[in-house]
C-alpha cells in the first residue's frame, strides 16, 4: 500500500505506534513539538521541519525568504506550545547546481529570524541532493506552568485565531512572523488551555485540537478572518501554510483578551465532542464542515 | 561560483563565518556535536545527519539498514564527543511512491538502534520529496570532564583507532555499530585528548583532529588496521563511512590503553604542526599522505 492511501496524518499514527519513549518524555509524537523533562521548573521543547523545492517553496522564490521560513516554521511549532525558542541545527541538501552566493542568501533569510527570536544556529549537516532540501531541528524552553498542548481545549472555551486565514500562496507563507510575542503574551497573562499553530490550515489544524481534547466546536463564518488573498472562506478554511495560532481560553479570560484589543479575533467555541465541528453561516444557518487542508500524501 | 568549486569543507567555514552564537553555546558549528550549557555537571550535546537515495544508500538497500544507519550516524557523532544520546527527531522526505510498509522498515532500522543505545524518537516531520531523505537530529549529554573535542590533541599524544578502514561500500557503511560502549569506557577511565568519527575517511577525519588542535602527525603503515574489504591502503586512508572513532591520548595512558587489550589500536603520534602529516612505509620512508576522502562537494 503507497502512502498516499493512508495519508500524512494515518503514517503519523502508525509510526507512533511503532515508537516507544521512557519516562524523560512528557509528549512524544503528536503535538507542534516534543517536550523532555529539563530543569525543576521548566520543560525543554524539541520539534523540526523540513522544505522541499517544488514542494514547500519554487525555484523561483528568493533563498533569503526560503532561508526565513525553515526556521520561521520552528519558531512557529516553539510559540505553540507556549515557549521560546534557543538552539537549531539546519542540515542542507544541495543540488550540484547551487551556488556559494545560494547558500549565502539561505543563510541570511536564516540569520533574520535567529536575530529577531534569539535564536543560535550551533550546527547541521550538508548533503547533495536531487532538490534543494532544508531541515531545520529546533530546540526552546517553556516555563512549566506555561506549556500548552493541542489537548487541553474544554468545551465552554472560546476559540481565538491571531490573524487571517486563506490565500498564503501568494506571499505569506514565505514572509509570516511567527506569533512568538503573541504566544508569550497569552501564556505570562492567560490560562491557554490548547494551542497549535496553523500550517495544514484552519479546518484541519483546529481539528487537530479537537480530536486530542475530544470536544467539538461551533465557528461562526460572520467571525472568520479571511485574508485579502483568499478568493473564498474555503481557501481560509483550507489552504494552509497561515502560520496563524488557533487557541482555546475560558470564557472569563475570552472576556478580558476581547477587551485588550490585541488582534485576538474569537471565531467560535467548544463544544461536547458527539456535536463535531459547526460552521454557523451568516443566515444562522448550521452546517458540518468537510475535513479539508494540506497533506503531503 | 558553484559548490563544488570551495567544497564541503569550505563551505562549512563560509557558513561558520556567517553564524552568531551567545554564551550557551559551548561549542558550536565545526565539531561532531554542538556542545550546549545544561546542568551544573553536565554539558548537552545536539548533532544531525542527512542522508539521501542515491547518495549515502542506494535503491536496491534494505530500508531496515537504512533507517538503522540515519540513526546510527547521530549515535557515533555523539560517542565522538564522549557522551550518551537520549532524544532524537526523525524527518522523512518521501517520495511518492513509497509504501507504508518502506515507512515501517526504516523505522524497523531505527528502532534497533534506540532499543540497542537508549534512544528515544519523540517526534519529526514528514514531507513529499523526490528521493528518499532522512534527517535525523539528535540530543544527548556528556559530564563536562568527559567532554572531548576535535581540538585538544597534543604534541607526544598516541594516535588510536577503535578498528579497520576502508571498503565500507561492502556493506560496513549500512551495519556498523556505533563506537558508543568504546568512547564511554574510554572517557570514564582515561584522559582522551581528542576524538572524531571517521565518516569522511581516516585521512581526512585525521586531518580534522590535525587542523583543531594546531598540530601534526606521524603514523605507520605497518600499524594501519586494513578492513579485509578494502583492495589498498589507499582506501584504508580514502574510502569513509568506517563509523570508527579516531582518538589520542598521552604516553602514560597509551602504554595502559595498549596493555589492557580491548581492541584500540595505535597508528602513530602527535608531533608539532610544523612537521605535517606524515605516512612512515614498511622500508621505513617517509612521505606525505595526499589530502583525500568523501566530500560532498
């Protein structure tokens, strides 16, 4: 059986059958990043990605940007579950073709983000390769009280979102800030109770949080930011690559977010897991929403 | 000018140049592993690896020894700075054609190795990718006196190894076992000066000690352990992919290291960098080893 037939997210779950962990990890496979006991009061975070020429980015688009997003999308997987992030490793797989000067550029969109989030490049790995392929491994910190996972949304919870959704493709998947301050805002301020970032898009990143809290949830399409990019709610619902936070507060802590005029935007709540997930349209009108997103396979 | 034009090792400098680290990095881009402030004892270590179909394996290689040998190598990275692995991420680059079953071989490989060196797998990522790639990174920690670098070798030190060299191709590059129990036992009862894993050949990785720690060399053919795979000496020196460790040591612990008999082989000493790196032949000439070995580029 090809691995398109049981899809990205079916391979995840049977390598995570397949893996066992000791006791100096508190989640494994599964969230935005791995969390390993550290010190007395905090955890360490562990995550990576990797792009793919033709794949995450063309050969067109300008390395600096290419560079920037490697690390951007760590630091993204970092803010999500609520830490900082500290040291990488970029291992590079290299075309014949490349120049020194496409090297140069990678690295200077990498640079850009160590210096704007703190973090050190300490090393990594070069290999030729067929495309040019780049995998970043992060690691952060996150205070233990602040550690939040996809799993902790309850129903009663309002669903918030950092920005738009929809309609990355034409520049925003290459040149997004990572919500970093934003997550460390919420989580010095505010009970989080699930967070994740949205990088499969809205409707399969906030399915994510309810399938690991085992609620459901009712969004409203009135609520929905829609990015000026997305030609209609479904490219926000489905198109991926936003690098947004989608996460979960109680109503009381919704009330005072709502009131700080951050560009917290609530979009719904959460619900017990036998109602699904609700779209209510603009004529109050309920509908299910078919599962939608990006997959490699 | 493209890369292979400055190579891999000029390229690794280049980078080195472009990259800022802060003071919790102890060491950082140019060794086997990153060395990272942890505890008040101990140092972390953080290391990866990428291999690629058709570059470090081929089509027609058990995906098992594959998925063993993209772990492994993070494993030996790890010995080579004297320490014990812990956690690791795997990133899958597939090609569309692979089958969940190649998925559940690689990480067949891979669980072998944690099983067999205490690693835990606790996550990665998985993306479309034209070849077969596998980026593992890897976290362990070492005590601070165990720590050894490339860079500590002295003049008068003996030059070991830990077996033979050359004709990996045969099948060693896929089924070596990780010098791990060797480098601990080393660490824990001498004072090793210097080490490195000969991934890239004896006489490169050698060259790599040399260049650190400011000094050169003299060793004997006679004293060469040659791998029955290898057709010359020339591929004892050249070929890579041995997983060897190559370390020194003082005169003293030598002499101890030698009578004990645990299969650490010398193959000559350190001497002043002024005097090179010189290969001393059966009639007792001297010559001069031309630089060779793997580069990527």
């Amino acid at each position: 059986m090809k691995v398109d037939k049981i899809g990205e997210f079916g391979l995840i779950k049977k390598i995570k059958n397949q893996v066992k962990t000791n006791s100096s990890v508190i989640k494994g496979i599964g969230d935005d990043c791995a969390v390993l006991k550290f010190t007395s009061a905090k955890f360490q975070l562990y995550t990576c990605d990797m792009i793919v020429e033709g794949v995450d980015f063309t050969s067109r688009d300008d390395l600096m940007l290419v560079g920037r997003k490697a690390l951007a999308i760590c630091v993204s997987d970092i803010a999500a579950c609520g830490g900082i992030p500290c040291h990488g490793l970029v291992s590079l797989g290299l075309p014949l073709k490349t120049k020194v000067e496409d090297v140069g550029r990678i690295y200077k969109g990498l640079n850009q983000i160590c210096r704007e989030f703190g973090v050190n490049i300490v090393g990594g790995d070069i290999s030729k390769a067929p495309k040019l392929t780049i995998d970043v491994s992060l690691l952060g910190e996150v205070e233990k009280k602040n550690l939040v996972l996809r799993s902790g949304a309850r129903p009663g919870d309002i669903i918030f979102v950092t920005g738009s959704f929809g309609g990355s493709i034409k520049g925003k998947h290459l040149s997004f800030i990572p919500r970093l301050k934003e997550a460390r805002y919420l989580v010095r301020n505010f009970k989080v109770n699930s967070m994740i970032d949205a990088s499969d898009g809205l409707r399969q990143d906030l399915g994510h949080i309810l399938e690991d809290s085992r609620v459901g949830a009712v969004i409203y399409e009135d609520l929905i930011p829609v990015s000026p990019w997305a030609k209609s709610l479904k490219n926000a619902f489905c198109d991926g690559e936003d690098f947004e936070l989608i996460f979960t507060v109680n109503l009381k802590d919704a009330r005072k977010l709502k009131s700080f005029n951050r560009g917290f935007i609530p979009i719904g709540e959460i619900v017990a897991k036998k109602f699904g997930l609700t779209l209510v349209n603009k004529k109050i009108k309920q509908k299910k929403i078919k599962l939608c997103g990006y997959t490699h396979f």
